[in-house]
C-alpha cells in the first residue's frame, strides 16, 4: 500500500515555486511601459486582464483557436493566450483598449464595428476588430494570404478584396454569425 495514503502520515507539501522561475519583463502597453516581475509561465493574456485590468481581450478557448484573446504585438496581430509574457520582454502590445492612443477618437476599424453594426454580443468583437487592423498592415507590407493571386508581386501590398478579408479574418470566431458586417466593416477602412 501506498505511504501517503497510510493512517498517521501527512501528504509531502505542495512544490513552492522558486525565484528563479519568475522574471522581471518590461512591456509598453497602449504606449505605456509596465515593469512586472513575471511567472515564466503566465501567459499575455492573463498578464493584461489580471494584472492590468485591461479586460477587452477574451479567454474564449484557451488554445489559440477562436481568437477572442487576439492583440497586436509589435503591430503583428497574435494569440495573447498562448504567448509566455516574459519572452515579449521589449514588445509594444496593443490592445483594443490602446487603439485610439489617448485621444477621445475611437479607431476607424472600432468607429466601423459600430457603424455596421458588426457585432451581436460583443465578446469576440475585441479580437476582431485587433485581427482586422492586423490584416490591414499585413496586407499593406505584401504578406500574401492562402487565398492571394501567386501572380501578386512579392512585397507589393496585397489587393484586400472579400475573399482576401474572409481568408485572413478566418481565425477569428464569431458564436453570433456577424462575419458579413465584420467584413464590410473591414472594407469600410481600407486605404
């Protein structure tokens, strides 16, 4: 029989987590730079929501599936829940919260959502709208897409016409079905 379940023993504690698994990370949020000592294992997402009270990213899946939890780093859109905060030490993120900077103006992409009406219940409309101003600077710098012409200059900026949007927005969900307003909403802003 197993010791720890004999009569008269007490069960080992509980591992304590050592200083050295934690880190000291900088990183500019929405412009602003923080300085956290980190668990080597958070995660962005919990960093921004918990820590930060920055709550407009999603925990939808937790596996980098549904894009509820999509910020830009470094202007590059991502899955925040599947970024280790220490590794983006250095890293400007924005969140949906940062995109209109300090002014009172909403982001074209955000003033879009609402103008077409681009959302039912709003939880993945964060994501979205980062994924949407993520495809636009992709797009811009010549990123091809599966769905992009192979006769597309390399380099040259990617024509964003709908399948173009539907392909690049395809890892974000949306439970309500609002993809069609999203994607207007998207060609509402393209340069």
């Amino acid at each position: 029989m197993d010791s720890q379940y004999d009569e008269g023993t007490t069960p080992a504690p509980p591992p304590q987590t050592s200083q050295t698994s934690r880190s000291e990370t900088t990183l500019r949020v929405n412009g602003k730079p923080h300085t956290l000592t980190v668990d080597h294992r958070r995660v962005l997402l919990d960093l921004l929501r918990e820590d930060l009270g920055l709550a407009g990213a999603k925990k939808g899946c937790d596996h980098g599936q549904c894009g509820a939890c999509t910020v830009l780093v470094d202007g590059r859109r991502v899955n925040s829940c599947l970024l280790f905060a220490v590794a983006l030490d250095g890293c400007e993120i924005t969140t949906v919260e940062g995109l209109a900077g300090d002014g009172e103006e909403l982001h074209p992409m955000q003033r879009a959502f609402l103008e077409r009406d681009a959302f039912q219940c709003g939880y993945c409309t964060p994501g979205q709208i980062c994924s949407a101003v993520g495809v636009l600077a992709e797009a811009a710098a010549g990123h091809p897409s599966h769905v992009t012409d192979p006769a597309t200059p390399s380099g040259e900026p990617v024509p964003l016409v709908r399948e173009e949007i539907r392909e690049r927005l395809s890892g974000n969900i949306c439970r309500c079905g609002a993809y069609p307003r999203i994607a207007d909403a998207v060609e509402d802003v393209i340069p």
